[in-house]
C-alpha cells in the first residue's frame, strides 16, 4: 500500500491507533504504509487517511453511524465500491470488495465499524439532502 498525501497528519495518527481489530467480521492485517489499515485474507477493506477531501459534489453521500461518506460505484461490475469522508479533514477512503468468492464484505457493516474511529475526525462540513438546498 501506498500512503495518501496527507498521511503526516496528526489526526491521521489518531486514526489508526484506534481501527479496530476486527471489521465486518474480517481480521485486521499488517500493513507496509503510514496511515493505512487492510482487513480480510485476501485483502477486502483497504483504508487510506489522508486523501484528499471531496469538494461538493453530486455524487451520492450516505450518513453511517454520524460519519457522511460519499458512495463511488464506478468499479460495481467488479463488486468493488469506494467510500469517501465527507466533510471531515483529512479525508479517509476505503475500498469495499463485495465479491463473496474474494471474502468480500458490506459496505454498510464495514462502514458502521470504523464509525468510532473516523468520527474523531474533526467535522467541517456535511452532506445535505435536497430538502436542506436552498
């Protein structure tokens, strides 16, 4: 794995002393990069703090647990889905695969797991629904 950019944060540090040890069911994994975390044998959460935070968009965003993370489906055909921090700073994504012959998990239950990690983040923005634009 490769670090984010932003990696160096002092919150990203915070982070990743507190992932937990399981997601999903799935057993935490050794990783080689600052401000990472993997889980599942092979690998089907990836997670990288420190990217760089999503600007508004019109990209679908799902509230989990308190935590907003906008939803990425481009690579579905390949059961694989990527989840973004919105709103917090650093950003945090994490890679979902879905595939069951990969060890692939929910997204919904992965996500509801770190919730108590990534909402130590601090929160700058959130999503907002159709309603709330104005």
């Amino acid at each position: 794995m490769e670090p984010a950019a932003d990696a160096n944060n002092p919150h990203c540090a915070d982070i990743t002393v507190t992932l937990p040890d399981k997601l999903a069911g799935l057993d935490k994994r050794r990783t080689n990069a600052q401000a990472t975390g993997a889980w599942g044998d092979p690998a089907a959460v990836l997670l990288h703090c420190g990217v760089t935070p999503p600007g508004p968009t019109t990209d679908r965003c799902v509230t989990v647990d308190g935590v907003d993370w906008v939803f990425d489906d481009s690579q579905e055909k390949e059961e694989l889905f990527r989840f973004t921090t919105y709103g917090r700073v650093p950003a945090v994504e994490v890679f979902i695969s879905s595939n069951p012959e990969k060890g692939g998990v929910s997204g919904t239950a992965v996500l509801s797991d770190l919730g108590s990690s990534i909402g130590r983040l601090p929160q700058v923005s959130k999503c907002l629904n159709v309603s709330e634009v104005r």
